[in-house]
C-alpha cells in the first residue's frame, strides 16, 4: 500500500472541513414546508360605507343594458348578454337570431353583481316594455 504524500493529506482535509462548514450551515425543516408568515388582509382604500352598510350605488362595479322588450341584459364591460330559455337565464357572447331583431330600446343599471338577472322581477316591474318615452333618465338605443 502507498503512502499518500503531504499534499494529498491536505487536500483531503480541506475538502472535509469545507463539506462539514458547508452541511452545517444548511437549515431543516422539521415540520414540513413553511411560507411566509400570517395572512395579511388588505384594507379597500377606496373608503365608502362598511360592507355590511347600504351603499346606496357606491359599491356597483358592473354596468348592463337592460333591453325591456326583449328582457336581455347586456354586460357592457365583458360584453357578455343574458336572456331567460324557457325558465333558466343563459349567458353568450351572442344572442339567438330571434332575440336579436326585438332589442329596441334600453335602460342602463349598475349593480354590485355579475348575475344581472337576480333583481330581473323588480326591473322587469320597474322598467315594463313601452314606458322608456315617459321617463327622461331612460336610455334610447341609438
């Protein structure tokens, strides 16, 4: 068996002493994967009333045509109709051809929901076909 010379035993140690520094700095987790710290709620800066307050319009966010003829509505910001098929609303990019010819005319509604057609008795009561002419901060379609 050789002998290793002076240099080599030296080597060896170095790399040891560098591999035990090197394991001994890395951390464990014992508990598993941890991330971050407690959650962070993030505080509305717009301000307004509480949300359990009456916002008496300042939390609407969505804006429709409500097309009284026809009973659709429009979402004028995802460009999306919803309109009643036998007893359930549907929801398209597009309106069935015989939906399309009776639009005529329309009242704009800003509501705090993406569902427009769950106050549809009250505007369908509100709004009834054949009234716009009478009421001035009603919208004609142009």
């Amino acid at each position: 068996m050789r002998r290793q010379p002076y240099g080599e035993k030296l080597l060896t140690f170095l790399c040891c002493v560098f591999l035990i520094i090197t394991l001994s700095s890395c951390k464990t987790l014992t508990a598993g994967i941890q991330v971050g710290g407690p959650p962070v709620v993030v505080q509305d800066q717009r301000g307004g009333p509480p949300p359990h307050a009456k916002a008496h319009g300042y939390r609407a966010k969505h804006t429709y045509r409500y097309y009284t003829h026809a009973m659709v509505y429009f979402d004028l910001h995802r460009r999306l109709y919803f309109y009643l098929e036998g007893d359930h609303w549907r929801m398209s990019v597009s309106l069935p051809s015989q939906l399309c010819v009776q639009l005529g005319e329309y009242v704009t509604i800003e509501m705090d929901s993406d569902k427009p057609y769950t106050r549809f008795k009250e505007h369908k009561r509100k709004y009834p076909p054949g009234q716009l002419k009478k009421k001035k901060k009603w919208t004609k379609r142009s």
